[in-house]
C-alpha cells in the first residue's frame, strides 16, 4: 500500500535533481550559486540516515528475529507490519522524512 507513495516520492526527488541540473548548465558560471546546494546536502543525508536507523535498521532487525523464530512467511506477513512496536517505528520516520524533504525542497 505505501508503494505508490513512495514512487511518488521518489519522482519528485528525481525531477528536482534533473532540474537542479538543467539549470546548472543553463544559467552562466559567473551568475550560478552553489550555496544553497552545499546547505541542502545537509538535510538531505541527516533525512536518510535517519530513515535508517530509525527504521529501516530496527524493523529490519525485528524481522530478522521474527523470520528466525517463526519462519520466512509470518515475517513477510501483513500481521507483522501491525504489531504496536513495528507500527510505532513506522510512525517516528516522519521525522526522518520531513528533514529530507526539507532538503529536497531547499535544492
């Protein structure tokens, strides 16, 4: 279900990269600033890396643990991505992606 949200995402994040580009090329030397693209960078990696070991790595490691308790189906199952403490982590990545999308906003 969130796959297409994050496409979404991810073609956004695609599209502003090529038009940084674009515009890179386009516009004079003399008249380009690279002074926002330097600050952008910064949210950009804090938003990734957050995402993770927010919680990407922790649901990852849950999943592991229930893959080897429990087997490979039940950890891939729809049931694992409601229990309290995966939902909870799902939760805590707004964080993570609003400072990246501060950053992709900022470019």
């Amino acid at each position: 279900m969130q796959a297409p949200k994050q496409d979404s995402l991810l073609r956004f994040v695609f599209l502003q990269f090529l038009q940084y580009y674009s515009l890179r090329n386009i516009v004079k030397p003399e008249a380009w600033n690279d002074k926002w693209v330097k600050i952008s960078c910064i949210p950009l990696n804090v938003g990734l890396a957050g995402m993770v070991f927010v919680s990407l790595l922790p649901v990852g490691l849950i999943q592991l643990k229930d893959a080897y308790d429990h087997g490979y189906a039940a950890s891939r199952s729809a049931e694992f991505l409601q229990k309290d403490i995966v939902q909870s982590i799902l939760t805590w990545r707004a964080v993570p992606d609003t400072i990246f999308l501060i950053g992709v906003v900022s470019v």
